[in-house]
C-alpha cells in the first residue's frame, strides 16, 4: 500500500471527462478515476461558469464520477471544472482538477 503522505496531488486527477446527455438546459458530465489511485480520492467536485475569469457554480462532495449541470441557459459555452479531493493529509487538503468546456444546445422556437 502507498503512504499517503508520499501521494503526489497529480495521482488523483480525473481523466476522460465527457458529456453522454447535452440539452438546452442541461449537462451530465461524467469523468474517470484513477484507477490505481482513486481509493485515496475522498469526494469530487464540479464547478461550471459561463466564463473563465467569472467566479462559478460548484457542486461539492459527489460521491459518484458523474453529475448533473443544471439550469443552464441554452446555446451558452460553460467552462466545467471536476476535481479529486484528498482529505486524509496532515496539513491541508490535496486537490487537482481538470477542465474542459461545452456548450448546450440552441433552443429553436418554430
């Protein structure tokens, strides 16, 4: 077993973040976890904002490695953000993230 004390904060990041359901006002954003680390991983975290320089929304502590996103506005690009969160270290918290972006659906009024 590794000692937790010698875990780079790199071993925990996400990877393979995606978006199996996209709508107008709504995303599922999924991710995977690394496989030989995520037993160190505690809970995740996912924050979305419109832009990069706005402070977000966040949706602390998940346990699963997927979510829910939403109300969104339609046909806006979201910057989404997942964390992995090591909570068992004597100082502070270990914490890295991955980000990517996406956009929802345009909403078309006929």
């Amino acid at each position: 077993m590794l000692d937790i004390l010698f875990l780079s904060v790199s071993n925990l990041q996400v990877s393979g973040v995606t978006f199996p359901t996209v709508n107008t006002t709504m995303l599922k954003v999924s991710w995977t976890a690394p496989n030989a680390f995520k037993s160190f991983i505690d809970y995740y975290g996912v924050e979305w904002k419109e832009d990069v320089n706005n402070v977000g929304l966040t949706i602390p502590q998940i346990a699963n490695t997927f979510t829910t996103i939403s109300p969104l506005t339609p046909g806006m690009r979201y910057f989404i953000y997942v964390k992995s969160v090591n909570t068992r270290t004597d100082s502070s918290n270990r914490v890295t993230e991955v980000s990517t972006e996406q956009s929802t659906s345009k909403l078309f009024v006929i």
